[in-house]
C-alpha cells in the first residue's frame, strides 16, 4: 500500500482533491473520496465543473454504485485509491491501493494527521510528504 499526505499551505482542499481525482482516473477505476458530508457536497458540485474541459464520472453513494469515482461519508472495506478526508487519528482500515491524505491548513485538521502519519509508520508503512 502506498500512503501520501497532502499538506495544504495556500490552495483550497476542494481544488486539491479536484486535480487529485483527474490524475488518477481513469487508470484507476474504483476510486473513494471519503469525509464530512458538507464537505462532499462542496466536491460533488465542484467535480462537475473541474478541471475545466474534462469530465469526472463520480456520484454521491452511500451504498454500492457503478461510478468510478464515489463520494462516501463511511470508509469503504476496499477500493484502489482512497482520498481520505476525515480529521480523524487513526489511519482508515482496510484494503487500499493507495490513500491519499487531504490535510488542510488548520490545526484542527493537522493535529490528527500527525497522529495518522506516525501510525502508519507504526505500520510498517513509510509514508510520503508533499506541501502544496
């Protein structure tokens, strides 16, 4: 399993998620974005209208779906790629590909990623750091 933290300075956790999504679909094909219901709302109306000239076939479900790209509030038992943006500490459980972690510039959101980072490194997993 690959493990990435997304730390945001200045560009906005929904245009982040936006552009993370486009790069992995369509070479991944089962692809979770998983958080706080307001904040999926804002994404699902974002992913409708980003990146510009591209489309991103995704759905609100909560329950199993066909679309490629899902938005759930509960963490999936499995997918390829999960966008993981709960602010919780613990590392989400089960069967992934890859996760990528969403942290926004707040305390309150980072706070909890740390707890994340370190317990996937407890893991055996070394994960990797980006700042955007």
């Amino acid at each position: 399993m690959q493990v990435d933290f997304y730390l945001l300075d200045k560009r906005s956790i929904t245009d982040v998620v936006c552009l993370l999504v486009a790069r992995a679909w369509p070479t991944h094909r089962n692809i979770v974005i998983t958080g706080p219901p307001e904040l999926l709302d804002t994404l699902d109306a974002s992913l409708w209208e980003k990146p510009d000239g591209r489309f991103l076939p995704h759905e609100r479900a909560e329950e199993s779906s066909p679309a490629p790209i899902q938005l759930k509030a509960d963490l999936p038992e499995t997918c390829e790629v999960l966008i993981h943006l709960h602010r919780t500490s613990r590392p989400p459980e089960g069967t992934f590909d890859r996760v990528l972690e969403v942290v926004d510039s707040d305390e309150a959101d980072r706070a909890p990623a740390r707890d994340r980072f370190r317990a996937w490194k407890a893991a055996g997993i070394e994960p990797s750091h980006h700042r955007l």
